[in-house]
C-alpha cells in the first residue's frame, strides 16, 4: 500500500529555526560544520559541509494533530527510509542521514546535484543515457518488488557524473483511479504520467475502482518521461494520453529516438514491449543500427515505387503513410527519411520537412536530395542566398541532379543574376534537354528580359514534347500580347482554355486579346466567365465596365467601373477611367471626380492632366494651366501636357485681346 506521507517537493516551510536545528543535529551526530543553502531558482535546499559536499533535505510531515497518526506517519517514514537504504542500485540516491526535528522527518539524500528539471536540452547521447539509466532503475526496483513513486523530473536529479538519482520509491500499492484523474486534471506535474488505461477506467465510471500498480503502467510513464525531457509541450502529451492523436513527431530529437518512444507508448497495455526489449532498443540506438537489413528487400522496393507514384499523382499523404512506414522498419535509411522531407515539404509541413532531411544528412552527408530539399525550404522562406548553397551542395554531390540545377536558375533569377541563371538553365538542359519545366523556367527569363524570339523558341519546344503544356501556351500567349501580335495572342490562348476551361487568367488573356482587335462580344463572354470562377477580381471587373463604355451602355459601363474601386480603391488606373467615363457621359461630374482623386494622389502626373482637362472644357483656362505646370514639373518628358500648356496660353492671350 501507499505509504501515506508527503514529501514537501519545494521545501519552502523551512524557516531559520529550524535550519538551525537541521545543523545542530548534524554537528552533534556528524561533528561536522555544515550551512544551509537555499537554490533561490527552484526552491530546493541543501545541507553543505566545510568540504563542499552538499546533501538535499528532504523533510516529510508527519504531525497532523492527531497523536496515534502521527506515530503511524512516523513509522511510516522510518519505513521509507530504510527501504532507500536497502536498494544498491546505483541509481537510488543513498541516504546520508535521517532523523525526526519537530513535526517534520528530515532525509539527507547524498549526491542529488542537479534536477532533472533544471535542464532545458538533452542531446543525443545524454537522453540515451538518462533512459538506459532510468530503465534500468525500474527493473532493478521490479525485480525487488519495489516501483517508482513518481517520474516528476523535479524529483528526479543527477550526480556530477551525469548518473540518475531517484529519491523516491514504493512498495507495491493499490491506486486509487479518481485520485490519479484527479491529478491529471489539475494538470500536475505528477498527472501527466497517467496510462490511458487509467483514463479509461475513469471514463467508464468505475472512479472507485483500486487497481495494483503494473509494470505496463511504469512503461507508459517511461514513454512519457522520455517526451517530458525532450521538451514536449504538455497539452501535446495530454493528447496522447486521451488519444486525441498518435504519437507526434518530437523535431527535437532524432528520428530512431521518436521511434523507439511511439512503441512504448502503445495505447493497449499487453502490447507494450517489455523491460529486456526497451533495453535492446536502446542498445541499437547506440549502436544506429536496428536489426533489419539496410539495403532494400523486394517487397520494400515495391511498396517504395507505389509511394513514388502517389507523390507523382500528388496523393501526398498517401505517399507518406507508405514511406513512414518503411522508415519505422529501417529508421537508418536516409533514402526514406529523405523522402518524407521531400513529401512533407509538398504537404506544406516545412519544419518537419527540415527536420527529416537534416536527419537523413545525419546518417549520409552526402545525400543529394536532402541538400535540394533544404534548398527549397530556404527558398520558400525566401532566403534565396541559403537557397543558393543547398542546391549548389546537392549539384556538387550529384551533378545529374535536374531538380537541384533547374532550383539553382530560379535562385538566382529572383536574385537578378540573370547570366548565371542562363548558364544554369543551359546546364541542366545540356543533361536533359527536354525537361519541360526548365525549358519553361528558361522561356520565362528570356521574355523577362525581352528576348523573345528566343523565349518563343523554348515555349515552343516544350509544346513540341508535350503538346498539352498549360504554361507554354500561357507564355507564348502572354509573349504574343506585348509584342502586340494578337492574333496569335488568341490562337495560344484559344488552345489554352481548350484544355482548361476553368483557368480564369487564361480567360482573361483571351478576352483582352479580343478586346484588343475590337471583337467585344467575345472578349466580354471571356471576361464574364473569368468573373463566374473568380468573382472578387477587381480587373475583370473593370474591363467588362471598360467594354460597356467602349459600347456607350452607361449604366452598365458606370456600375462595372465603380464595382472595380470597391475591390481596389488605391487604383489610380480604376480611378482615371472612372474619370473618363465622366466625361464621356457626364461632364459636369468629372471636374468634381478628377479634384476628389488629385487630393489624394497629388503626385499623379496623369491625375492632372485631367484635371487640366476638364478646365479647359469649362474655358477655366487659368486653372487648366495651373495643372498642366503640375504634371509637367512632376515628368519633364510629358509631352501631353507640354502641348496642353501651349494651347491654353494661346486660349488665355487670346481672351485677353
């Protein structure tokens, strides 16, 4: 049974009398000079001897008023005291000295330098240790019929030679499972350890119900003490506990690690691996090595193959669930752990697909495909310079790497090094001269720096391969549009919504193309279906108003337009042709519109322009002038308005004769 009595964890209830008789005792029973010495940051205190060896004092309560208790508590912790000094394991804290002051029991354990809890990073080798050391304590206790009394990290400490020291232990002992559920809900320290069997129990209203405490509990507690020191969040455990969720990856820690403590943390309790297997596991952590073969068997080959189908057919999670597994039957495979960097960074889970390649360069620093995955990470963070050395990395290990060199040209695309993109885009198409994405990636840069006939010339050759290329009848259609072709515009783009008839830009581009050439029944059909799949886009919009007003119909024409300026109220453009509707259909109104814009874009050269505009057409030449001088400080080559200030000189001299 439980033995009763509670340890004051924080030792905050010692006062300076009894320090003082703490001290007394020991000089008479010790005849030693000892202090007491208060860890202000967690609130322990130690008793320090003139050669610097500090003891923890543990006190324990044992006067509750009651004088028949009090002599059991007593008993009690005697009782405790000498089932510590029984166990030889090097991983029990050695008693120092115990002995009764007042209403308190004091034990000085011997060599508890550290909490466990004072540590805020455990690396590798030390979270090994720690567990070997921890399970190894548990089947020491298990064999003497002894368990933990709790796995709080508080409670736990270390020696100066980083050995494990545990204070607190008990017989055998019935818990009571409301009491346990209780605990977890106060979110104690102490409650987190809760197997879920427990949980269980409670859920199905048996809250009375004592069971015996089992190894099976303790392993679960192992399993969590394990996330609790590598820095898992509580609520994350939590919902383990409750199986809310499986067993989550801890980035923390190595990836053979996660996979040893989610088969501990098996929610049914006959299937968790027993004491001597969690031993071996522990051993092959030290080792890297687990007993399956490191080469890939037939079955494993095929089962990799489909998961390299799915992520083509971008059933990524699909793809996922499949190499997880391979990878949790051979965790010292970089190939699979690559790979689920790679499948994680397409499901959008960067910091996982970080952690699984910097895990694979762990096992193989030369792992080509975990460098270019990193690349893309950076690059996605739009650190293209970190981008640039990952990639440049991988190449340098694997010069056939297309992904990685056609990565490297975006790279420095985005970093205005267009030769050295160039030169990247022609190596990797001298390795693979029909990848159709690098030859898009090159067609693009080509238009970008208006290098057409060349851009064409790639655009085409992927067509050539692929002859349902979205993207290069896009670009050539877009290529054709500014170089005011537009009549192949709308050949490229008549193809393109051929095979994809719901891509609104692509029905965009056609209707401007028509719009372009005047076929303003056609454009308009393309800009209102453009409108049907995307209905917020403030230039479709604005070109079905500019189409009403090219074919007179006001009301049409004014609601489009004044619709666009909801979406995009900043648009000087929107604001202009909102203007010049003004003039075309109402005059009297446009003054007043182009001086409302002109306040608040006073910068706006074209602004005013029109404002000079609608002066003149009221004969106010002075003021026409006045903003004619404007647009022309504001761009000296402003010809419009240069001419304009002409005209209304000669208007002003004239009325003036």
């Amino acid at each position: 049974m439980d033995q009763g009595f509670s340890i004051n964890e924080q030792n905050y209830i010692l006062d300076e009398q009894q320090i003082n008789q703490i001290i007394d005792f020991l000089l008479q029973n010790k005849n030693e000079n000892f202090q007491v010495i208060q860890n202000q940051k967690y609130g322990k205190y130690y008793a320090v001897n003139n050669r610097k060896i500090s003891y923890l004092i543990y006190l324990i309560s044992i006067d509750d008023g009651n004088n028949s208790c009090c002599f059991d508590k007593l008993q009690q912790a005697q009782n405790y005291t000498d089932l510590v000094r029984g166990c030889d394991s090097l991983y029990v804290s050695k008693v120092y000295e115990a002995f009764q002051i007042s209403q308190f029991f004091v034990i000085l354990f011997e060599d508890c330098v550290f909490s466990l809890s004072t540590y805020k990073n455990f690396d590798r080798n030390q979270l090994i240790q720690l567990a070997e050391q921890m399970i190894d304590t548990i089947n020491y206790l298990y064999t003497k019929n002894i368990f933990l009394k709790s796995f709080s990290l508080q409670k736990m400490f270390v020696d100066n030679d980083f050995n494990l020291k545990i204070t607190e232990i008990t017989f055998p002992k019935l818990i009571n499972c409301q009491t346990e559920y209780r605990k977890y809900q106060q979110n104690s320290q102490s409650g987190i350890y809760l197997p879920p069997e427990i949980l269980d129990l409670f859920r199905s209203n048996q809250l009375q119900k004592l069971i015996l405490k089992t190894i099976e509990q303790d392993i679960w507690s192992f399993g969590i003490w394990l996330l609790n020191l590598s820095g898992l969040d509580y609520s994350s455990i939590k919902d383990i506990t409750e199986g809310l969720e499986i067993y989550p990856l801890n980035l923390e820690i190595d990836f053979d690690i996660n996979q040893v403590i989610s088969i501990i943390l098996t929610k049914e309790a006959d299937r968790r691996p027993s004491l001597k297997q969690i031993i071996e596991y522990f051993e092959c952590l030290k080792l890297k090595s687990f007993q399956q073969n490191i080469q890939m068997t037939f079955d494993e080959n095929n089962q990799f193959l489909i998961a390299s189908c799915k992520f083509v057919e971008k059933e990524f999670k699909k793809s996922f669930e499949i190499i997880q597994e391979l990878a949790y039957k051979n965790p010292y495979s970089d190939e699979y752990l690559a790979w689920l960097g790679r499948i994680c960074y397409a499901l959008e889970k960067y910091e996982m697909s970080e952690y699984f390649c910097y895990q694979a360069l762990k096992l193989n620093k030369n792992n080509d495909l975990a460098y270019f995955i990193l690349g893309i990470n950076n690059a996605h963070y739009n650190f293209l310079e970190l981008a640039k050395i990952y990639y440049q990395k991988a190449i340098q290990i694997n010069p056939n790497n297309i992904l990685a060199l056609n990565n490297l040209g975006l790279a420095f695309q985005q970093l205005n090094q267009f030769q050295f993109s160039l030169q990247t885009y022609q190596n990797a198409l001298n390795i693979s001269p029909n990848d159709i994405d690098i030859l898009n990636n090159q067609g693009t840069l080509l238009y970008k720096l208006e290098q057409y006939e060349k851009s064409i010339a790639c655009f085409k050759k992927a067509l050539r391969i692929n002859s349902d290329h979205s993207s290069s009848y896009f670009n050539l259609g877009m290529i054709y549009l500014k170089m005011q072709k537009y009549n192949k515009s709308i050949k490229y783009f008549e193809k393109l919504v051929k095979i994809t008839p719901f891509d609104n830009e692509a029905l965009f581009q056609l209707g401007f193309s028509y719009k372009q050439v005047q076929q303003y029944q056609k454009s308009l059909k393309c800009f209102q279906l453009a409108l049907k799949i995307a209905p917020y886009k403030a230039k479709y919009i604005f070109n079905i108003g500019q189409i009403y007003m090219e074919n007179l119909l006001k009301q049409k024409s004014y609601t489009y337009l004044q619709k666009s300026l909801t979406f995009k109220p900043q648009s000087q453009k929107y604001l202009i042709n909102l203007g010049i509707f003004y003039l075309e259909f109402e005059p009297e109104n446009a003054l007043q519109h182009f001086i409302s814009s002109f306040e608040r874009f006073q910068q706006s050269e074209k602004i005013c322009n029109f404002v000079g505009i609608c002066f003149s057409n009221l004969s106010h030449f002075e003021s026409a002038l006045e903003f004619y001088k404007k647009a022309y400080i504001l761009n000296q080559k402003n010809n419009f308005a240069v001419v304009n200030m002409n005209i209304v000189k000669r208007q002003i001299q004239k009325s003036k004769k």
